[in-house]
C-alpha cells in the first residue's frame, strides 16, 4: 500500500444495549486508532432499535478530523440486519476497506493499522486474534484449528513480511478451518470493500451463523491474511452467543435451530469437497440432535419453543424435522444434558 495515497475506511458498529457506556469504550477504542494522516476513517453507527439511546452514549463523544462519524437508524433487525443497513450506506467508489466492531468490543490502538498494512493491495481479507473478558487465553489458543496452524506453520502458513505473527492462509485450509470452528471473530474482521461489495449478511440467520456465513463467503473468493496477534478485546454487553449457555431460554433453543440452518445453507451455497462435505454433515447431525433435544426439552417443561425457526428449516430439509423425535430420545439417552457436547 502506498503510505502517501488516500486511504478511507469505513467502520461498521450496530448498536443494541441494555446497559449504558459500553459503546462509548468502543469509540474511544476507534478514536485512538495510530494512522497514518492518509488514512480517513468514517464511523457507521447503527441503532438497531437500542433500549439505551444511541444520543445519550454519542453525546460527550468527538472524533477527531478527519475522521467522521455517522448516525443511521432503524427497527431492530439483528446484529446482521443492523451491518447490512450500514453496508447498503457505503460506496464502494469511495471507501477502501471495511472494518467491523461489535459495540461492546475494543480495539488496540494499532489494530486497524496492521490489518491495513497486512491486506496491502493484495489481500482482501484480513482477521486477528482476540482476548476476551471470561478468560485469560486468547481465542486462537483455544482453538484447534489454529492449534494446529501454529504448530505445523511450514503446512498451512506462509509468513507475509518481517512479522513473525502475519502469515497468508492457503483458501482450501482457510475455508475447511472456517467449517471446523468459527475462526474470525466479528471486531477483528476488515475486508476490501469494492471487490466484495455486493456480499451482505443473511438476516434469515438471525441468531447465529450470520457473520459465520459472511466470512465463508470471504474465504471462498479471496486470498486472507491472518495475524496471531491479540488486537481485539472482546467484552460483555448484549451478547447472543453468552446467552446460548443457558438451554432453559427460548432464544437458546432459536440460536441452535438457526445453526441447523447455517450448515444446511453451507450445503446449498458452497461447493464442499470431500473432506468439506465430512466436516458440514457432521456439524448438521450435531447441532440437529442439540436443537431436538432442546426443543422438546422446552416443551415438556411447559414452555412452547419457537416453532417458525422450526419451519425454516422444514424447508430446507424435511428430513431433519422429522428425525427430531428420534434425535431427542437419542441425545437424551445419552446423555447430552450432562456432557453439554456441541
């Protein structure tokens, strides 16, 4: 990238909250961003319906020239119907790069400059990893996947430059890791943009699997760069994924029903090899026995679990709907309550 050539970047944050200063860490995390002069950030701020108002938490809040920050407003539609609306904002004849962050997520004072200086005029996408609030590890030392990336780097890694922590990913190993384990968390993605600009993220999908699908897409037409380094902290705010661990909530069972969904979509939307094929039929049996066994689980406690997402993936396969009975009876028996394995 030439270090005197304009460079805009547009920064993705939707916005739902219940609890009332967690965005304002994340702009400040944005503000503090070390740029080159050449580098103009534009802050898309989407309120998606928040019950803490978007004006109280933006009120004592100034970015700095020449970067900007603009307001947009809709009817709550999800964390990925709220990007989409930021997306559909953003020109592509305009903006270089975008970036994402969750509004109860900050960014290192250099992430974004190392993704960009990462990406170059080569790559198009580009994730790091993260640290999080509930532990002390970071997200790729818990993950197999990159486990196994770092320790065999002459298999699956290609160093990028003099960083010893930026390396080019081969596409086939990116998109069959991406089908093992979410890799790319949300805050730490940044994407060329007109290269990409039609992608946009399936609000069908709307507790989970949506950013998934998005970065699948990503790997499946573009050359990455990842960075093992920690550039994102990750906090807690409204947070699907946290309130998946509580299987007595309606939104629990929802958020497996639209993972059956996400791998079902994966099967239509990709064309899997064979070790790809393997990896997605294992994840559809696994996240279907979950789903039935939570779902009548509900049921018998007197609660009547949400059936739309039921018929959602009625058509996509009726065959997996009409297996949930047995499913329940399975994973009962075996007892999933207890080893919790999903």
């Amino acid at each position: 990238m030439d270090p005197n050539s304009s460079v805009n970047v547009a920064v993705i944050i939707p916005f739902f909250q219940r609890e009332r200063g967690v965005l304002q860490r994340a702009l400040r995390s944005v503000a503090a961003q070390t740029l080159m002069p050449t580098i103009a950030m534009t802050v898309f701020l989407v309120d998606d319906g928040s019950p803490v108002p978007v004006s109280e938490e933006v009120e004592a809040f100034d970015i700095p020239a020449p970067h900007q920050l603009v307001i947009l407003k809709q009817q709550n539609t999800g964390p990925g119907g709220a990007r989409n609306c930021a997306l559909d904002n953003i020109d592509p004849a305009h903006f270089d790069f975008v970036a994402f962050l969750d509004s109860d997520d900050e960014w290192l004072p250099c992430h974004l400059s190392q993704a960009l200086i990462s990406l170059g005029d080569e790559f198009d996408f580009y994730f790091c990893d993260h640290t999080r609030f509930d532990t002390k590890q970071s997200w790729f030392d818990d993950l197999d996947v990159t486990t196994a990336w770092k320790n065999s780097r002459e298999t699956y890694l290609r160093q990028l430059d003099d960083r010893d922590s930026v390396f080019i990913v081969d596409p086939d190993d990116l998109f069959l890791g991406l089908l093992k384990e979410y890799l790319s968390q949300t805050s730490t993605v940044v994407f060329r943009f007109p290269n990409h600009s039609g992608l946009r993220f399936d609000t069908e999908l709307r507790n989970a699997g949506e950013d998934h699908l998005f970065w699948l897409s990503l790997a499946s037409s573009s050359c990455a760069v990842i960075s093992f380094d920690s550039n994102v902290y990750c906090g807690k705010g409204v947070n699907i994924y946290y309130s998946a661990f509580d299987w007595n909530l309606k939104s629990s069972v929802d958020r497996y029903g639209y993972l059956v969904l996400f791998y079902l979509k994966i099967r239509s939307k990709f064309p899997l090899n064979a070790a790809g094929q393997s990896i997605n039929n294992d994840n559809i049996r696994i996240f279907s026995r979950t789903y039935s066994y939570l779902f009548f689980r509900l049921f018998f406690k007197g609660k009547f679990p949400n059936i739309s997402v039921t018929k959602t993936i009625l058509h996509k396969s009726i065959y997996i709907v009409l297996l949930m009975p047995l499913n329940f009876i399975i994973s009962a028996i075996s007892g999933l309550d207890k080893r919790r394995s999903w």
